[in-house]
C-alpha cells in the first residue's frame, strides 16, 4: 500500500543551476555518465526527501512546538547543551546532554520557545544517504576541529563507486557540497562497472554461475586476478569475467617479464656485471638498436603518466603490454641474443646490460600500482647488488620522461621495419614458406621520399629478419596491387552524424587513382547535402587486395 506522509525535504532545487555548473569541472570516467547520466539528473532535479519514518540512524535535529508556530535547528552538542539549559531554567527541568543521541534518548529531550512553549523534536530520522554525502566533513568532524587537516584533502582527488550511485552518494556528496560550501566534493569519478559471467550474464547463486574472489586470487594470485580486470575493460564497462583471460594476461606479460629477467639475470651473473656500473657508455653513444629502445621507453612513460593522470588505467595497462611484447621481447631481446652471448665484457656488452636493466626496472614501477607483489620482487632483484636504490619499489618515485632520448625519426623507421617484417612473415605463414627458406626479393610501395631514406636505414635488418635477399621499390602501383577505401566509423561518426552512411558510400566508391592521390597527399575533401569535409588519414582505411601472380599483406598504411 502507498500512501502520503508528511516530510521533511531540503529546498535543492534553489541551488539547481549552482549544482549543474560546478557539476562541469568534475572529471567524470565515462565522461557521458556526468554530462548524460547525472547531468540529466540535476537538469530535471526535485527538492530533496530528507526525512524518514525509522527507529534505526540519525535523528532529524529539528524541535517544534506542538502547534508549528516555531522550530529551531539544532547544529551542535555545544548548542544543543545550551539550548538544554535555557529549557531547565524556563520549564524547571534537570535535564543534560544525552551521552548517546541517538533514539530514544534524544526523544527525551526537550527545548523552549521564544514564548516559553515546550518544544518536542520531530520523530524522523535523516536520511542515511544524507551520511553518506556528509562524510567528507564528519571524517574530520568539520567545522568543530581539524580545519587545516579538512582544508587540505578537501575536495577529494577522487572516488569510485558503482554507476548505480548517480542518484545516491555522488548526488549527496555534490548536493550537500554545493549548498553548505559552494564547492565540489571530488575532483574525479570513476563510475564502476559490473563484473558478469562470461556469457554476460549477471552472477548469482540461483544461476551457479557466480566466482569465488577468493577461490580465484588463490589459483591465480592477486596480481594476475587484477591485472586482467583492469586491462581487458574499462573500469567503468561491464567486464565478463573469464578465468582463460587471467591465464592469458599471466602469460602475455608476467611470463614474458620473468622470462626476460630470467635471460637478463642469466648472463649478467655469469660477467658479474653490477647496476652501479660506471663504466657504462653514455646513451647517445650506444648502438641505434639501444636507443630505440630507450626512446620507446621514455615515449611510453610519457603516455603512462597522461593516461594515469587521467584515471585511465585500462589504456596504461595496454601500453604496457603491448611494449613488453612487441618492443621489448619480440624485437629487442631476440635480436640482440648474440651481444649479450659474446665471451668477454666488453662496452658493447655493458651496454646491452644497461639497457635491458633499465627497462626491466622501469616497467617494475609502472607495474607496481595493479601488479604490486610482481613488481616489488622484480625491482628487488634487479636492484640486489646495487645500494643505490630504495628498498621496496613501492618507496620510489616514478621516473621522469627524458625528452633528449626521444628520438621520433628513429622510432619511425625502426616501426616501419617492424610492421613490414610482421607483414613478410603473415606471407610466409600463410602459404606455408619457412623462413628458412630465402625468397629473392619484396615490392614495397612508397609513398614519399621520406618513406623509401626511412626503410633505407633499416633494409639490412628488415632483409636478415624475414631472410629475404633484395627490396624494391616502387611507385606506381597500377596493375600489381588493387585497393579499396573504407570509413573509419570511429573518427568519422562524431563529425558527419546523420551524413555519415552517404559519406561511407562515397569514400567506398574511390576508384584507384582517387586513393592513390589520397595516400600520396594525405588529405581528401568530400560533399555531402551540400556540405564539404575534410578527410585525413585516420578517417579513411585503405586496403590493399591479392592480384593473381602476388601475395599481398596491409596494415596501418603499408603495402607489401
């Protein structure tokens, strides 16, 4: 049954506006579940229930006369006792401060009038989610002590809670901070998602298809556990959950760590070569291969930090992966085995130690805030026979990019050689030819001059890599290899909204030479209903199809 009570409510439509403009400085993560979600909240926002008809929580600390000619509010014990004293003297009473406040002893209580009239306290409760949005001033009990302690974490940097919280807590915690202090309560948000099944589907012990946390974090450890979850979505979409998908992080990044370091250790023991090495060329000295690992590295702490700072953690973990896979076990361990195999310590040796050692180490502390027991052993083993390092990785302060070792020219070129490799050897495995096997020679098409002096430097590499015994270029493509554009719904779709499927049929019926242009300028302007737009690059997607006589692979712009 529903029926109508009387209630308290506190007037928050009045402060409607304040709330929706200080609601835009707040960094959502999603950013549409502020500007949507909880921004449609505030647009068609209602005063507040505050009252409620309970036994259980806080006392609503409002005292009435029994015709409601007068009220007052009740904002602190310190008030509370005087207002208790005043109602002794007038009402010849003995009452004191109840030493607990709740009910129902608080209902005892009561005060006095102006016109000397027994005032009663109204029986509801405050509601608890008003709590809630209190607690960045209770925790402190602000304003009665803590000012300084309260000045400096107040707002928060940030808070997470689930999505479903846009109507309770990061309502309350903005509602009570807007109208008390015309302020914002946190600073960031992360909306949670939920964790599904596999399948999607919601877990319950109805369904059995519910995980035991702790079941799983004692299989797979707590670092594997959470590693995957947050690498494999967003904190803020939902995630099915997948026990084959903690295998698979466990292996794409903590085997291949150990294993590196396992490599690494290896050897370095075996030259007892030490951390504190003084000996060690300078980094502009080193080989091409040594600084393009480096500046990979410095380019990744630089992506790292924005993305961290950004509480996009999901996108760092990625980062991550992806460089200590592809970068730095897949290329430069595998193709510097034989310098760190040599006999005798030499400078070209140390060097090798140096810089693996560097990016071992740095990538134990930007592991260190999902993965902390992983990180803290690897960066303790690393820094064993060194005294200049603190103790625990989690006692060290991330390193600052070094911007003198980036070097984009070298990591351009260094890129293509990679793709391109990657490309031969998708050939090679798709018709089933060995590396083993030499082939005479690949077409490479090119775009610009800049591209043909860029695969010049790396040709040697590319050539003993996919052993391939010549490269030719060419730069007319007619006839060898047919190509077909796409539109790139993902960066076109904001811009030509509802022009966006005729925009998609005109970029599809570019006929060889339109691309052709496009690739060598870069740059594609189209009409649509009137409208001219301006294409680039990352809008349109070429691909490259098989010719008869020709095996073709593409990817991200390059043809062989």
């Amino acid at each position: 049954l529903y029926y109508p009570m009387d209630s308290w409510f506190i007037k928050s439509t009045a402060c409607k506006d304040r709330m929706i403009e200080l609601n835009k400085t707040i960094n959502w993560k999603p950013a549409h579940t502020g500007e949507k979600r909880f921004g449609n909240w505030l647009e068609n926002l209602q005063d507040w229930n505050l009252s409620r008809s309970r036994f259980w929580g806080i006392p609503l600390n409002i005292w009435r006369t029994e015709d409601g000619a007068e009220e007052k509010c009740i904002g602190s014990i310190a008030l509370l006792a005087k207002e208790i004293d005043a109602a002794n003297k007038a009402l010849k009473m003995t009452q004191v401060v109840p030493g607990d406040l709740h009910r129902p002893f608080i209902d005892e209580i009561i005060l006095v009038s102006s016109k000397g009239q027994p005032m009663k306290r109204e029986t509801d409760l405050i509601d608890v989610w008003f709590d809630s949005g209190a607690m960045p001033y209770a925790q402190w009990h602000y304003p009665f002590e803590n000012e300084e302690k309260f000045k400096q974490n107040y707002p928060a940097d940030f808070i997470a809670e689930g999505v479903d919280q846009t109507r309770g807590w990061f309502f309350t915690l903005h509602a009570i901070a807007t109208m008390a202090f015309d302020s914002i309560a946190f600073k960031n948000v992360v909306s949670n998602g939920l964790v599904l099944d596999k399948n999607g589907q919601k877990m319950s012990k109805r369904l059995g298809n519910a995980v035991d946390p702790f079941k799983t974090i004692t299989k797979y450890g707590a670092d594997a556990t959470r590693w995957y979850m947050l690498s494999n979505a967003q904190p803020w979409d939902n995630l099915k959950f997948d026990e084959e998908g903690i295998v698979e992080s466990t292996r794409k990044l903590f085997s291949t760590l150990y294993n590196t370091y396992s490599f690494f250790a290896l050897y370095a023991n075996l030259d007892q070569w030490n951390a504190d090495d003084a000996g060690v060329m300078p980094v502009d000295q080193r080989p091409e291969i040594d600084r393009w690992i480096l500046s990979r590295l410095h380019t990744l702490i630089d992506a790292y930090q924005a993305d961290m700072d950004d509480f996009d953690v999901t996108t760092a973990c990625r980062r991550i992966e992806v460089f200590v896979n592809d970068h730095l076990s897949n290329w430069y361990v595998r193709l510097n085995r034989r310098r760190f195999w040599k006999g005798e310590l030499s400078d070209d040796k140390r060097a090798a130690y140096a810089t693996l050692h560097e990016c071992l180490l740095v990538i134990s502390q930007m592991i260190s805030p999902v993965a902390p027991f992983f990180s803290d052993w690897l960066y303790r083993s690393l820094t064993a026979t060194s005294g200049k390092h603190p103790e625990s990785v989690h006692l060290t302060d991330l390193p600052l990019p070094k911007h003198d070792l980036l070097d984009e020219a070298l990591l351009r070129r260094m890129d293509y050689a990679q793709h391109i490799s990657s490309l031969i050897l998708s050939i090679r495995k798709k018709e089933k030819l060995r590396v083993r096997l030499p082939l005479r020679r690949i077409l490479l098409p090119v775009l610009d001059e800049r591209f043909q002096s860029d695969i010049d430097q790396v040709k040697e590499l590319i050539l003993s890599e996919v052993n391939v015994k010549e490269i030719e270029y060419i730069t007319d493509t007619a006839g060898m290899v047919s190509k077909k554009a796409k539109a790139n719904f993902k960066s076109l779709g904001k811009r030509l909204g509802k022009n966006m499927k005729v925009a998609a049929e005109i970029i599809q019926s570019l006929d060889q030479d339109a691309i052709a242009k496009f690739e060598q300028g870069g740059t594609l302007t189209i009409s649509v209903e009137g409208e001219d737009y301006a294409l680039e690059r990352e809008d349109i997607e070429v691909i490259s199809e098989d010719i008869p006589g020709w095996q073709v692979a593409f990817e991200d712009g390059i043809t062989v």
